[in-house]
C-alpha cells in the first residue's frame, strides 16, 4: 500500500500578485516597504543563497527536492540554514513529502520582484 497522495494543481493568479513595494522610480519607501524589500534582497545577497533560489525558482515543475539542489558546495545543515533564511524573507515556501521536502517560488513574489525593479527612465541615462 503506498502513503502517496496525488495533489491538485493550482493556476497561479496573475492578478494576485500584491508587490512588497511600489516601483523604485514611483515613489520612496515607506519603512516598512525599505524593510521588506531589504529582507529579500538581504536573503538573495548570499551567493550559496542564490543558487538555491535560482535553483527552486528553475526546476522543471516549478518546485524541487532539497535532494536535487543540495549540491552547491556546502554541507546539507548549512543548506537547510539557507533555505530557512530564503523562507523566512518570503522567498520560497516548502512542504514535506515523507522524509523529504519540497520548495517553490511562488509566482507572486517573481512578479512582484519584477515589478520593483522595473523602472521606466525618467530621462535619458547618465
């Protein structure tokens, strides 16, 4: 008898996405915009970090094992350190499957990255 169980798949909602902050060029932060915005990209400024990200973020099916993306020349406790600190800066989000768990990025926070870093220039550039 097998203890797996077929999840549903659920469609991203391309107008869900709720930006941590406004285009840089719209306006200056509030505090806790700059905070939340400092948090991701404090998470991301770690080189081991952003391989994992981009590791999750590019995984066929959107989401992968830490058994696939483990190997970024650390040991698996700092790796498990890394992905709590992308988790806790609202990065990724994980589930655990028997012994193993799974992380995604959610579309949410991609789009919402693209959208505080696009910018249309105000003039021409310097």
């Amino acid at each position: 008898m097998s203890n797996t169980k077929v999840l549903p798949l659920i469609e991203a909602d391309s107008t869900a996405v709720a930006p941590c902050c406004p285009p840089l060029t719209e306006r200056p932060f509030s505090a806790d915009e700059a905070e939340t915005a400092a948090r991701m990209f404090k998470a991301l400024g770690d080189p081991v970090r952003l391989r994992l990200f981009s590791a999750v973020a590019s995984h066929e099916g959107g989401e992968a094992c830490v058994c696939d993306i483990s190997d970024v020349g650390v040991s698996q406790p700092t790796v498990s350190h890394h992905l709590k600190k992308l988790k806790e800066a609202g990065l990724l989000t994980s589930e655990r499957r028997g012994t193993w768990v799974y992380y995604r990025v959610e579309p949410s926070v991609l789009a919402a990255m693209g959208r505080l870093l696009t910018a249309v220039p105000a003039g021409p550039v310097r």
